[in-house]
C-alpha cells in the first residue's frame, strides 16, 4: 500500500453535486492508498436513476447502491488492473448521514472498497469479509481517517 503504482485515472461527474466537494486530488490520493499493482481506473459519480439502472442491468437488483464495479481484470496473471468504479450520489450522501459521517470520510471508504473489489477482493463469505474490511481499515487509517466499521 505504501509503494506508489502507475495510475491511470479518470474523474467523471456526470452527477455534479459533489465535484467541488470532493476534488479529483483526493480522489487520487485514496485509490493509490488502495493499489496493489499498476492500474487503469475510471471513477464516475451518478444519481439514483444511473445507479439504479446499472445495478439492475449487471447485478440483476433494480435499486441504487453505494458503490458498484467493473473489474475486467481480476486474474491474478494481468500487470494492470483495469475497471469502471461507480459511486452513486445520492445513497453515498444519505448513508453519509444516516452513519454521521461526512461526506468526505463517506467517499473515501467507498473508494477504497471499489479499489480492492478492482483488484479481486470480495465479501462473499465471512473470511473474505474480514479480509476486506480489515484492508480497508488499514488503508483508511493510513489516510487519517476512521474506521468506517466503528460505531458512531
């Protein structure tokens, strides 16, 4: 995590609200605290109608979620991590506030965890979960902020 590796990163806003809010400095910042080999990465923030779309045509769940990724390549063979990171606005700012975190703190999180599902890491079983969550805990305190599994 420490080692800086080659990023390639594309910021889109189709969804503006957080643009000013959360600048594509931070951004960069918090996907190369999550890399583990060179990567080429777009992250786009959408509204509830883009997201809900998206999660319904690829995940078969007609509803926005937080955080949603394309990772086309997760073998362990590729030198270069390539994938889609989707960052829905709206239920990122509402768990935001339902958690008592700030927008900000929220982002970073999310980022984060679209990173490591980029690079193969994944929650579907208890082990892979803990694995996770313990990266991203990792991670996040390495960027100053908080573990975003604690109680508030």
């Amino acid at each position: 995590m420490s080692q800086k590796n080659k990023l390639t990163l594309s910021v889109q806003y189709p969804d503006t609200r957080l643009k000013d809010l959360i600048p594509r400095t931070d951004i960069r910042r918090w996907v190369q605290a999550a890399l583990f080999a060179p990567a080429e990465l777009t992250i786009r923030f959408v509204n509830a109608d883009e997201g809900r779309v998206l999660n319904r045509e690829y995940r078969g769940k007609d509803y926005a979620t937080n955080v949603l990724t394309f990772a086309y390549t997760e073998d362990e063979e590729s030198e270069v991590t390539q994938a889609d990171i989707i960052l829905c606005t709206d239920v990122l700012q509402r768990e935001a506030d339902e958690q008592k975190k700030s927008v900000q703190a929220h982002t970073a999180h999310l980022v984060v965890h679209g990173v490591l599902h980029a690079q193969g890491y994944d929650h579907e079983t208890d082990d892979e979960a803990t694995e996770m969550e313990q990266l991203e805990i990792e991670i996040l305190t390495s960027l100053g902020e908080t573990n975003p599994y604690a109680e508030q």
